[in-house]
C-alpha cells in the first residue's frame, strides 16, 4: 500500500491585546521545528492577565492541538525553567481537528470572555481573526530583522492588510509512505519514481495480497483534502 500523508500540520501563533509591556521584546518559545506555517499569536483578551501583579512572574496561557509526541511539553517545560519568575506558560488542550478548534476559539474569542492568552493556529486564521479585532498587531514586535529567520511562504500566511499578526512556528511537508514489505514481494526494489509507475505498483500489490487500497491520501471534504490536491496540482507543474 501507498500512501500521502503530512507531518503535521501548517501552523503560526498570535497574540492577544497588550502581549508585552511597552518597549520590552517578546520572550521566544523555543522552536518545534524549521521556520514555517503554523503561526501562533495573541488573542485580543489575553496578557492582560496579571502582568506584574505576581509575585512569581506572568502566567500565560497558551491554546494548542494534543501533543501526542511530547515535544510541545517538552518546550513549555525548557521555556519555564528558563524563565522561572518571569514568564510562565500554560497549555490548555484544543481539539485536534482544525475545523473544531477554529469553532472553538472562534466563539471564546467573539465571547470576549476566552482565558487563552496565545493561539497556536492554521495558517487561515490570522487573517480572519485580525480583521475581526481579535488579535494583535505584532508588526512592531517581530521586526524585519527577526522575519530575516523564516521562509517567504510562512511569513506571507500570518500577514493581513499590510500588517503582521502572528509568528511562523514550523513547517510541515507533504510525505510519501510504502509498505516496503509488500512492494518487495511483488518484486519492486523501491516505491515508485512517477504517477505512472505508482499506479502500476499500486495495482500490482492490490492483486498480489488483496490489499483493499493502493493507494491513500486525505481526500475528505475539509482543508487536509484541498492542501493534498493542491501538493498534486503543482507537482504536475501547475503554479497559478
């Protein structure tokens, strides 16, 4: 069996009204992988939650999908000893799927009553939120000189109107997955170099072993099945 997947998903992060005291830098979360598109960022209500009046420091909460590797624990973890006193970040869970959590945090945020203070999120939502006053303008915090560290496409996705609204996370990529064991006993040394030679490998293992699919990818009516079309449109060369 062949099968498309992601390593993630694309996301960024912003902030919420009043994220740092005037004059002062953000501090940085450490990063979870290359310069990329998932954002993250404030929401409009957040920060404002006791910056200063702790005698241990700033809370802040921040909104993410479940962490099934660990490494999101990991780097909250790393970022509050490296800030103990000063800055102490939170995780609340959010749901796992896209549509979901953007409901979720959609309807806290027009609540005006959301305890989340960062918002890790899809690249589509920075624009709809920022245009709805939900988020922070972040362009005189994340200078030109820090966006000098991240791809052109990530930094495209968390800027609306002229303006900068979040901060790329990481980066995901699309992947190309085997079953090395059934293409060796159909006689395949290796998975296949082109569309052609994939169907062919395909159908040979479908009748070789009775594997129901050959073939699998994230072809549902949602966003995961728009980002696969579109990885095959321009892998055929199709860039407009």
């Amino acid at each position: 069996m062949l099968g498309c997947g992601r390593s993630g998903k694309e996301k960024p992060w912003t902030t919420a009204k009043r994220l740092w005291p005037a004059g002062d830098q953000p501090a940085r979360l450490p990063q979870a992988g290359g310069s990329g598109a998932r954002w993250s960022g404030p929401a409009r209500r957040g920060w404002l939650r006791g910056w200063g009046d702790q005698a241990g420091g700033t809370t802040i909460t921040l909104a993410f999908t479940p962490d099934e590797a660990g490494g999101l624990e990991k780097l909250i973890r790393r970022f509050n000893e490296q800030n103990r006193g000063e800055v102490q970040v939170k995780w609340r869970e959010m749901p796992a799927l896209s549509a979901d959590y953007f409901e979720q945090i959609q309807a806290e945020l027009q609540s005006g009553k959301s305890s989340v203070d960062v918002i890790g999120g899809d690249v589509i939502w920075p624009a709809q939120f920022a245009s709805n006053g939900y988020i922070l303008d972040l362009t005189d915090r994340f200078t030109s000189g820090m966006q000098e560290d991240y791809l052109e496409g990530p930094l495209e996705s968390v800027q609306y109107q002229g303006k900068t609204w979040g901060v790329p996370w990481f980066t995901d990529a699309g992947m190309f997955y085997y079953r090395m064991d059934l293409l060796e006993k159909s006689g395949f040394s290796g998975p296949p170099r082109t569309w052609e030679e994939m169907k062919q490998v395909a159908r040979k293992v479908q009748a070789d072993h009775g594997t129901k699919y050959g073939f699998v990818f994230q072809g549902a009516q949602d966003e995961g099945g728009v980002v696969d079309a579109l990885e095959h449109v321009w892998n055929a060369g199709e860039t407009s």
